[in-house]
C-alpha cells in the first residue's frame, strides 16, 4: 500500500511538473501600453494637445464623492484632439495603483486600456474581456454610469477601483467639455 | 470809435496774449513725443519683464504640480502595506435538545495582513489572525500564522511563492474577508469539507493568460486526520497548520479557472494527498479531493454553486464508513443600492456528508447583508439544521445569527 501511494505520488508530481513547465512555456508575458503607444493609439500622436485640470474646492468634493476618498493630486493632466480627450489615472484597487487610461468622446467612454496592474489578484481586468464593458458607457442623471459592471469573483476591490476611475474621468470630460467645444466653434 | 468797440477790442487784446504765449512750439511737442516714446519703451520693458516672470511662474507652478503628483502617485505603493479584517457575531440558536441551545456573543476572527515589495518582482505576503479574542491556556482563542510567503513573479502572468500559504480551493478559503460573503457565518461545506481556512506549507506556480484561463499548481504539506477518537477521520481535525508539523506525507493541488467572462466563475480544484493520516499502515492512505464551483451574475441577481468530494483509501476508514465525504450548496442572491449604501439578501441550502456524526445534516439560511460603505457590512441571517441521523436529532436548530464585520 505504501509502495503504492508512493507510486502515484510519483506520477502525480510528474504530471505536476509537466503542468509547470508547460505552463511556463505559455505563459504569455503581457506587454502593457506605454503612454506614449496609449496617447499615439488614442489620438493619433504621441505628443498631443494637453492641458491640466485643477481640484478647486467643488470639483475635489466632486471627486471626493466619486473616489470615496479625496483625489490624490492637486490636478488632472488630460490630452486632447478636438472633442476626444485621453485620461491617465492612478487608483489603489486594494493595495496598489493600478493605472487605467480612458479616452472619452462627445461624453462617451471610447475605450479603456490599463496601462499597469500591480496588484496580486483581480489580473482579470487588464484584459479586454473585462475593459470592454466600459465601451459606450456615459453618466447618468446622477453624475453615475449609465451600466452596470458585471464585477469579477476575488477581484471586487480591483473592479471598483476601475468603475470609480471611469466615472471620474467622464464627470472631469463634461466638466471641460463645453470649453473645448467652444474652441472647436471659434473661427 | 464808439466807446463799446473800444472796450471790446481791449478785452480781445488781453485774453489773446497769454494764450498764443501758452501753445508749444515745434521743439516743445518733440520732446513731449520724445517723452511718451521714452515712457511707451519704459512700459513695454515692464511688461515684457511681467510677462517673463509670469512665464517663470507658470514653469514653476508646472513643475510643483507635476513633482507633488508623481509624490501623491508614488506614495500608496510604499513597499510596506498594512490590511486588515474582522468580523463581530452574536449567535442565538434553539436546538431541539435544550441542553444545546447557543447563545453568545464572540469576536471570531481579527486578522491584520502585512506585506511587502523587495522589488518589482519579490514580494512578501502575511495574515495573522486572533480568533476568538482571547488566546493562552484556557482561552478559547487561537494566534494563527495563515499566510506567510514569499511571491517572485516571472512575468506579468506567471508567479511563484514559496512559503505558508492558502490552498487554492473553492470560494471561502482563499477570499474570505467579511463584506465579500453573505452569512454571520462562513457556509458549512467549506468548513467540514474543504476545512477552511485551510493553509499548507510549500511551493506553487500560478499563471493566467489573456482570455481569462488561470491555473494554479502546489506541492505542499498534507494532512493529519486522526483515525481513532471521537474526531476520527475528520478532515477539518487534519488540519496541521504548519505547526511542527509532520511532513512524511506531501500533497499537491491543482486548479483550472475560467473568469473570462465577466460576472462568471468557473473553477474545478483537484488535490492528492499521499497519505491523509501521515502514517503507514494505519488503515488512512491515500485521499483524493475534487471540489466544482461555479458564480454567475446576472444583472444584480447572483447565483453561487459548490460541490466537494473526499474520497480515501485505507482499510480502516472504509470500515467506518468515512471513505467518502461530499458536501455541496446554492446560493440565489440579490443586490442593490439605495443611497445610503447597498443590500443584498440571499438564501442557502447546504448538504453536509462528514465524518462525525454531527457532520451529517441539511441546512438552509436565509438573510441580508447591508454595506453602508463597500468595505464594511452589517449582516442577519436565519439558519435552520436538520441532522440526517436520528441520533443527532438533539442537535437540530434553528436561530438566527447577526454580524458586522470589515477590511481595509
């Protein structure tokens, strides 16, 4: 019996280092986007337009709300190319900064691509399965979005971190939204 | 001349002198230009000078903004992080024989979690844990070391660790911070029969790719189980918490996920335990664990699944009929948000085939969870047993269950 148990112990742990090193071999090294690739894929140049916008006394309770926290930063940098703009932010899923990169265009999430996940679960939402979900996605009435995100089991604190950066980024857009139309218009 | 032409003609007289000596000459109104032109470069050297320095400014101003965001951004990923939870539960609990009636009040579990980054690649994680709030000789508490290893990871979706950690089985054991699950108390299958919280010592390698497959592998201590006494084949008393624990005997895990697409959850879990009892020839050999579960969110509405199997070799816990242990439970949920928080109620049937003879039963909860922030939770709940053996029908019960917990 225990020849036995050691027997299949033995081929249990040669199927487990076939798994391993079968895994290894395709474990697929996920490069992420640079800003730069972000800007360039986002807005046609690696060097758009950009400006900053500033956390007055209103808009930081305004972010404060939306984050559940108060913003980390003083402002936002945001880039722009007539009416789309991109958004970079940092926001800790549970214990790390996880930075998400937005485009918005006429007050519609475009797209969102994570540029760096450094957190030890919740790796589902650096890919596209999970990101798409904000395609299309806009605030409602009550400055919140518009559809729900299905959430991902033992990654809850990393998909909230990813919803709150989005409504931030699209109250910000609508907070700028009408200047830059305004610039559009003018001759 | 008449006397009124005179006096005018005097008048015009003494008012034209002063004012032709008044008007400036061709020179005067020069050097008034000369002048202006000399004020006009004065104002210019001003503002070009105003405007230098508020370029100046503004480069500054620049600069600090963009030093104090790299600062803000930087400084939540210190390499050294503190976690947490806990959970308060009072338990009421009417059994048929009286004698069992629960009533009290305990703090069952504080947990703190530190961590830290050596690098970009090395980690280190930890979970310590007071159970009970009071631990010693006589205490009814224990201090536990559940997590503690060291993570290298080898690229962006394959990582190793080695050390003391989480078995990578079902839903409970490996996330189980409070506001992440409905019930005062953790569901009944993953505490009989995948025994949770349920760490090992070892090694593993994780990977994940891009459609949402992962899979975990380990090579870890095994179980313990006693073979005789009154916890006799009991998996959650085989439980060596990497305690001075006996090591003849390894075990390996595997695990395939699917978490491709969002809100759902498909994973299946597989261990081999060489030797359950960590002895030869003590009627305990080999145990072989299959555990199923499954999550799928449908707008709010949730539904939950989990189905585990034991099934062990040896010739003495054949004879007690021990050889094979299942349990299996659903779980229907529904959650939304008000404005001031969130809820969720739910309902839960569980079947429970253990070892003892108490660990034979049915049990069905219902209750709620309300979150007035997301990372704290107020629960109630309503559990009722009933214990398959009529032996143990004394231990039936009803009640009800109230909690609150957090993590941070």
């Amino acid at each position: 019996m225990i020849q036995a148990n050691r027997k299949n112990l033995g081929l249990v742990l040669r199927i487990a280092l076939l798994t391993v090193f079968t895994t290894a071999a395709i474990a697929q090294s996920s490069a992420y986007q640079s800003k730069p690739e972000f800007l360039e894929q986002s807005l046609g140049t690696t060097q758009p337009q950009s400006d900053v916008i500033w956390f007055d006394d209103e808009l930081r309770a305004v972010a404060t709300r939306i984050l559940g926290h108060p913003p980390g930063t003083m402002r936002m940098r945001y880039w722009f190319d007539g009416s789309r703009t991109a958004w970079i932010v940092d926001e800790i899923g549970k214990e790390k900064p996880i930075t998400l990169g937005i485009v918005i265009q006429n007050g519609e999430i475009e797209r969102m691509s994570v540029l760096q996940f450094r957190e030890s679960r919740g790796w589902e939402i650096k890919y596209p399965f999970f990101t798409e979900q904000f395609d299309g996605v806009r605030l409602d009435k009550n400055d919140k979005l518009n559809e729900r995100i299905d959430g991902i089991t033992g990654a809850t604190l990393s998909v909230r971190a990813a919803t709150r950066s989005a409504n931030l980024a699209l109250v910000l857009s609508e907070h700028i939204r009408q200047p830059i139309q305004e610039t559009i218009a003018a001759p | 001349m008449k006397p009124y032409l005179y006096c005018l003609g005097m008048v015009l007289l003494a008012t034209a002198g002063p004012a032709a000596s008044q008007t400036p000459d061709i020179d005067e109104i020069w050097e008034i230009v000369q002048q202006q032109q000399r004020e006009i470069a004065d104002l210019k050297a001003r503002l070009a000078d105003a405007d230098a320095q508020l370029a100046a400014a503004d480069e500054k101003i620049e600069a600090t903004g963009d030093y104090l965001d790299s600062v803000a951004v930087a400084a939540p990923a210190s390499a050294t992080k503190i976690g947490g939870y806990g959970e308060l539960h009072y338990n009421n609990l009417n059994a048929t024989d009286s004698t069992m009636d629960s009533e009290e009040i305990d703090f069952h579990r504080f947990v703190l979690f530190f961590g830290h980054d050596f690098s970009d690649r090395v980690s280190f994680f930890s979970e310590l844990e007071l159970e009970h709030s009071l631990a010693g000789d006589g205490a009814p508490g224990e201090v536990e070391l559940e997590q503690a290893y060291i993570n290298y990871a080898l690229t962006d979706s394959l990582s190793a660790k080695t050390g003391l950690f989480l078995m990578p089985i079902g839903f409970i054991n490996e996330t189980h911070e409070p506001p992440t699950f409905y019930g005062v108390e953790r569901n009944a299958v993953e505490n009989v029969i995948v025994p949770s919280t349920w760490w090992e010592a070892g090694a593993a390698l994780s990977g994940h790719n891009e459609i949402g497959l992962s899979w975990d592998v380990a090579l870890h201590s095994g179980l313990a189980m006693p073979t005789t006494g009154s916890s006799a084949f009991r998996i959650r008393s085989g439980r060596q918490k990497v305690a001075e624990a006996m090591a003849s005997d390894p075990a390996v895990t595997f695990r395939l996920r699917y978490s491709g697409i969002p809100g759902l959850d498909l994973a299946a879990s597989y261990q081999y335990q060489s030797d359950a009892s960590q002895i030869a020839g003590d009627g305990l050999d080999a145990g072989n664990l299959f555990v199923a579960n499954a999550s799928y969110d449908i707008g709010a509405f949730r539904l939950k699944g989990l189905y585990s199997q034991w099934n062990f070799n040896g010739f003495a816990i054949e004879a007690a009929d021990a050889d094979k242990q299942t349990g299996w439970y659903v779980e229907p949920s529904y959650r939304f948000g008000t404005t001031k928080g969130e809820w969720g109620v739910y309902a839960r049937h569980a079947d429970v085939d253990g070892a003892r003879t108490q660990d034979k039963f049915t049990q069905f909860e219902l209750g709620a969870n309300y979150w007035p922030v997301d990372n704290v939770v107020l629960k109630f709940d309503f559990r009722q047993r009933d214990h398959e053996l009529a032996s143990e029908v004394g231990r039936d019960f009803d009640g009800f269950d109230l909690g609150v917990g957090y993590q941070f």
